[in-house]
RNA sequence: GGACAGGUGGCGGAGUGGUCGAACGCGCCGGUCUCGAAAACCGGAGUGCCGGCAACGGCACCGUGGGUUCGAAUCCCACCCUGUCCGCCA
C-alpha cells in the first residue's frame, strides 16, 4: 500500500518507481481520484458541520420551551442534503492497495529471472555420478508414498513414513531451535486459519486470491506463517523497538498453485502442503536494510551446517514479489536434479504491509509506520529433499547431516 | 451448539437521547516543593482524516455493520468477540 501524501510530494518519481514494475505511469489517475475524494470530504464534512451545529441549537430551543423555533430549526436541517466521500475513499484505496511495492535502487532492471544476480555461492554445484532425484530414493526405501497420497488427497501431495518422516520432523525442530537459541527469534505457535483481514495485510488479498485455499467459512489456510507472525502487530502502536521484533514459526503452509500446471509434478518439490520455518522481523526504517542482511544470513546458516551448496541472487524487478522492495532468494543445488532450486526467499518489505495493516510505533510525538521482513528459515519439505540428494550414497542411502542426528536418536544413515 | 451476562480511553470504571471525546480512580508525562526521592499540589496526555504556512478550525471513531431521530456511547436490528453454566470434544 502506497502513501498517497508520497505520491502527491512526487509523482514523477512515483511513475518512474512503478514504470520499473512495467507498468504505465499511475499518478494522473491516482492524483484525480484524491482530489475527487478530498474535495467529496471537505463537502461532506463541511454540510455535517453545519448540520451539527443546528441540531446543537435545536437542543437549546427546546430546554428553553421554544418550540415554534426548533420547528424552524428542524425544517432547516430538513433541507440539507446528505453528503459522504465513503465511495471516493473506498476508490483511492483500492487504486494505491493494487499498485505493488517501489523497488530498492539496488535492484536490478530486467523481466524475468534470467535478470537476476548471484550475490555470492558457498560450495560447489557438485556432479554426482548416477545421483538420483529425491523421489527415486524416497520411493526405492519405501519410505516415500505419492501414489498412497494422491489416493488420500490427488496430486501434489506426499506421505512419508519411517526415517524419513522423521529426518523431515528433525529438520524442522534443528531450524527452529537454531533460529530462537542463537539467531534471536521469538518462537511462536500461530493459527494457520486466518481472516481476510490478515491477508490483506500481508499483500495475499485482494489480488492473490487463486492462491489460497479457503474454508467452507470464512478463513483462509495461510499460504506461509508470514501471514500469522507479519500481522502479530497488526493495529498497534508500540513503543520504538531498540532492536528489531523477531518471531519465527514452524508450520505447514498451504497453496493451491493454480498457476503452476504442469510444473515440477514429479516428486515433493511444489506441493499443496508442506512445513516451512518462517522468520518474520518488525523494525524501524532505520534497522530495516540490516536486517535484511542478517535475516538472509540466518537463513544461509542453516543450508550451510547441512553440508549443502547453495547461493543467494538478488532478485531482479520483474521477479521481485508484489510486496517486496527487495529480496533474496537462496538456491541450493540439488544433485539428482542437477539444478538450482528455490529453497529460501527473503523479502523487505519496508513499509507496505505495515501501511495495509495499520502495525505502528511512536517515535516522539509521532506515529510512524514499522518495517516488515519475512524469510523462510528454510522450507522444510524442500531441505528435505536437498538433503537426501546431496547426502545419497552409492548405494542409495543418505548420510544424516551431524546437526540433525540429535534430533534422530543418534541414526547416521537411512535406508 | 444452547442459556444467561457483558463489550466505553494504557488499565479499572461511570455514563440509558441534547456542548460526552466521554465523570472518577489508577497508571503515564511535565512542573512546583526537595540536597535528591517519596508524598502533596498544579498542568498535560487517544486515533485517523479534511482545511490552513502556522496559530487554529472542522469531521469521524465508545466491539463491527446497518437503522430510528433535527440530534445516538445511550433506542432498534444483524453479526463478531469475551465471561459463566450446560452439552460435545482433541
């Protein structure tokens, strides 16, 4: 959600900011409707005005019993006609909640993701020689049913049973512990059903509905835990945070991918479920960008004590998110795929989700609007398979990553 | 799910149609007093929007959305939420 009081400071530099995003120049269309709306408020409010002000007056006559003359008062207010800006208000929102965010300078220009930049990479995108893809081992232990889930609940879903059901629980316990224990992250155990509102909030709504999937009533199951953990403050005003607010969470998130046919059907690498640990940060404008860095670098740990390689790009305008100024996708190399693959992205956001959902903090005298970051601490389903592919043995077993044996008694191998 | 009770400012709690944005208490901020503090006393203090260089003026907000009325925190309707009891249940 955009500023209308930045726009109407600039608007040239908005067009610009949103010609980045391919997109024609907004302001004309954007400055009208405020117009429209302020000159609809200063009518409405100035026809109120007076209307208060003769039923103030009303009041008085009749305490003093002069009916003849709140009659004539009545009959004046009578006469006024009713005025609102609700339908001039509800416009300007709508038009600035539909415009995506502005993009930090360092982004860089470009259509697609063939414009995106390596930052920097750790490891090397190893050739395994007969490596296999995740699925092929999963389904050669057992250990992994797809055939089992599409009877249960269709396509793009999995069950996994034995050890690696487990190894997919420890890895989510290892991330978490590691993101509240040493990365300073509240945990936090949220719903995953959640209203309108909240997703408005977060940017899912108005314009990612086909997204989501929707309950039989009123809710929404959350695509992400950023949903929940962003929207923690949403409507508060809370005192200047010294350092940044910092929640994470473990959850399954859920996604219809209705835009996604026929991509990445085989194996669990795009599923209607899977578990994901979030990082959400709160902050002011001044601690945001460093924390961006640092909530990336959270992030990077986690792929590097699992002995994976991987690398962070710097995402290019046309691939930036909706909301995001900025982000940073992490690809960890998969063995069998012999591809990089999304695994984690992280996003600042700056002050667009706060402005959707009202998230505050006074400075002085002033309320000003928090920063909001969200990284993915890392999907869990898809650690899971970059896991089992850069950890396949000759023999079709993968070596457990030593970080994660405490959380699996001990096993050193499965299958 | 059923029956009652209730949702008012940071908190507690008045207010049942006419200067009510809202008494009072607590808490909070500033000041006086004090070597300093406490106490006491004085003063201040909600959010958003519109107009204005500003001073300041105006509009809206008492769970949410409608309605009645010249006028609603107060009356009516619907919904949401909380508490208590009952039922059901991980």
């Amino acid at each position: 959600m955009h500023d209308i009081r930045a726009l109407r400071a600039d608007p040239a530099g908005f067009d610009a900011a949103m010609a980045r995003r391919g997109l024609p120049p907004q302001s004309p269309a954007l400055l009208a409707l405020d117009e429209a709306r302020r000159a609809a408020v200063t009518a409405a409010e100035s026809a109120q005005a007076r209307r208060n002000a003769l039923s103030r007056e009303i009041g008085a006559a009749m305490k003093r019993g002069d009916a003849e003359g709140a009659a004539r008062l009545k009959a004046e207010v009578a006469a006024l006609a009713a005025a609102t800006a609700d339908a001039e208000d509800v416009a300007l929102e709508a038009a600035l909640a539909a415009l995506p965010n502005i993009l930090d300078p360092e982004v860089p220009e470009g259509r697609d993701e063939s414009a995106n930049v390596v930052l920097h990479q750790h490891g090397t995108p190893r050739d395994l020689p007969g490596a296999k893809e995740h699925w092929e081992l999963g389904e050669a232990m057992g250990l992994m049913d797809f055939e089992a889930a599409a009877r249960l609940s269709g396509s793009r879903f999995v069950v996994l049973k034995g050890a690696l059901a487990r190894l997919e629980r420890a890895l989510g316990q290892w991330m978490l512990d590691l993101h509240v224990a040493e990365h300073g992250y509240e945990e936090v155990s949220p719903p995953v059903l959640v209203k309108r509102d909240a997703l408005f909030g977060t940017n899912q709504l108005p314009k990612f509905e086909e997204d989501l999937f929707r309950t039989t009533g009123e809710h929404y199951l959350i695509p992400t835990a950023e949903v929940p953990l962003t929207n923690l403050l949403r409507e508060q005003i809370i005192p200047e945070p010294a350092q940044p607010i910092r929640y994470t969470a473990l959850t399954p998130c859920f996604r219809s991918e209705a835009g996604a046919a026929g991509r990445d059907t085989r194996g669990m690498l795009r599923q209607h479920q899977f578990s994901k640990v979030e990082m959400v940060s709160l902050c002011t404008p001044e601690q945001s960008d460093a924390e961006h860095e640092r909530m990336t670098a959270c992030a990077e740990r986690v792929l590097t004590e699992l002995g994976l390689s991987w690398r962070r790009v710097l995402l290019c305008a046309g691939d930036t998110g909706f909301g995001a100024a900025r982000t940073h996708d992490l690809e960890v190399w998969l063995p069998g795929q012999k591809a990089w693959r999304e695994i984690s992205s992280c996003s600042n956001t700056r002050a667009f989700q706060a402005r959707r959902m009202k998230a505050r903090f006074r400075r002085g005298k002033e309320n000003l609007f928090l920063h909001t970051l969200n990284g993915s601490g890392v999907a869990v389903g898809r650690a899971l398979i970059a896991v089992m592919e850069t950890h396949q043995q000759p023999d079709g077993s993968i070596a457990v990553p030593g970080v994660l044996r405490p959380f699996m008694r001990g096993q050193e191998r499965i299958g």
